[in-house]
C-alpha cells in the first residue's frame, strides 16, 4: 500500500465539513429553537418564519427569502456551537465514569478473541502503548493515520464524529427544554397539568437520545480502532484469515 500521504487538494475535497455543520451543529440548534418556540406558543409554530419576512419590504424578492433562510440557519449553527461546547462539558464528563470506553469494552465491541495485535500494531506505529483506561485519546491518532493512509476510510471517521456531536447536542437540547418550565416562569406560567404533559412528551426523545448517544460514543471510538487494524493489515494477512 502506498503510505504517501494524500494531497492536500484530494484531502480538502474528501472532508465532509457540511457533516459537522448540518448534522453535528445546525440540526441540533434548529430543534432547540423550534421546542422553545413550541413552549412559549404553540401556534407560533405555524407562524413563526413571519415575523422574519415581515422585516423585509413586501415586494421583496427571493434575495430577501433567502436572506432570511441564511438568517434562520445562522443562528441554528450558533445555537449548535454552544451546545457542542455544553454538552461535552457535562454530558461526556458525566457519561465517561460508568461508561469508560476502554480495552475490555473495546474486545466485546469489535467481537475481537484478543487485543495482542492491536495493540502490538498500535505501539509499533506510535511508539507507545494502548493505556488500561480510557482510549478515547489513542482513537485519535488511529483516525489520523487512516485519515493519512485512506481519505475515503477517514470518511467513516469524520461522518462518526457528526453523529456523535449531534447526538450528544440533541440530548443536552432536550436537557434545557425539559426545564424550560422552571427557567421560563416569568415568562410564561404553566400549570402543574402543563408540566407533567410538556414533560412526557419529552421523556421518548431523551430516551431515544439518550441510547443514540451512548451508541454514538461507543461507535466512533471504537470503530476508529478497527479502520486501524484494516488499513495496518495487508492482503496477504486478510488471506491467511479467510
């Protein structure tokens, strides 16, 4: 296999920057947004791209809708980069104690009979051992070395790390629209009955956020760590194994 590292025209065509952008950070914001809307005034839900459009003169053109659309989208990305930085701030923090991602877990993920040529490949390339603790340090530098190795594998890397920024943005979202009624009560009050419906209707999306999240961070950690025996493994080795 060729290990020269690819160009920087081919890896800059490669990179999926609009996975970080659309799934990881814009989705995210967009839903934030549209559940805040939802809690103040449920029929500003039908209504509420007018106000918008109402700022522009009323013969405007598809320039100014689309103004508008660029509007709504940016401060969807804003919202989205402020719950990146939230939710890893205490959602992985708290999510890392009873849920390490470490060799054991690591063996069970990848269905692997041992982890001797893993990391017997891992310190040969990097000149370090695979820590007993978390691994979600050493994934990096797998994921840079298929990156550097395979754009096209690093691929898979990069559309891992979208999904696992908007999962864990989507769960801390629900988080803050789960205690919207206890923060927006000079804004709007609720009656108890209120509460209790707002926040069963919430409980399936966490639920369901909240695996997708646990699966998401299992996910791009590990399968960095199983494109790195894949690109370390040569033709003949795979033949041998068949």
């Amino acid at each position: 296999m060729d290990e020269e590292a690819p160009s920087t025209k081919e890896t800059g065509g490669l990179i999926p920057l609009f996975f970080y952008d659309v799934i990881g950070r814009i989705l995210p914001g967009a839903i934030l947004m549209f559940g805040v809307l939802l809690y103040l005034d449920p029929q500003s839900l039908l209504t509420w791209p007018k106000p918008l459009v109402d700022t522009f003169p009323k013969d405007s053109t598809a320039g100014y809708t689309f103004a508008a659309l660029l509007i709504f989208f940016g401060i969807a990305h804003l919202l989205g980069i402020v719950l990146g930085s939230l939710s890893f701030s205490v959602l992985e923090n708290l999510w890392k104690w009873p849920f390490e991602l470490n060799i054991c877990r690591l063996q069970k993920h990848l269905g692997l009979t041992s982890t001797t040529v893993l990391e017997t490949r891992y310190k040969a390339h990097f000149g370090s051992p695979l820590p007993k603790g978390s691994l979600n340090g050493p994934s990096f530098l797998c994921s840079y070395y298929v990156w550097r190795i395979n754009p096209k594998l690093g691929l898979i890397t990069a559309r891992a790390d979208a999904e696992l920024l908007a999962a864990r943005s989507l769960l801390f979202a629900i988080l803050l629209l789960s205690v919207m009624p206890v923060l927006g009560q000079w804004v709007k009050e609720f009656p108890p009955h209120v509460w209790w419906h707002w926040e069963l209707s919430l409980a399936p999306f966490f639920i369901a956020s909240a695996l997708y999240f646990h699966h998401s961070r299992k996910k791009r950690v590990f399968d960095r760590f199983a494109l790195f025996i894949v690109v370390t493994t040569k033709h003949a080795d795979l033949h041998e194994h068949n």
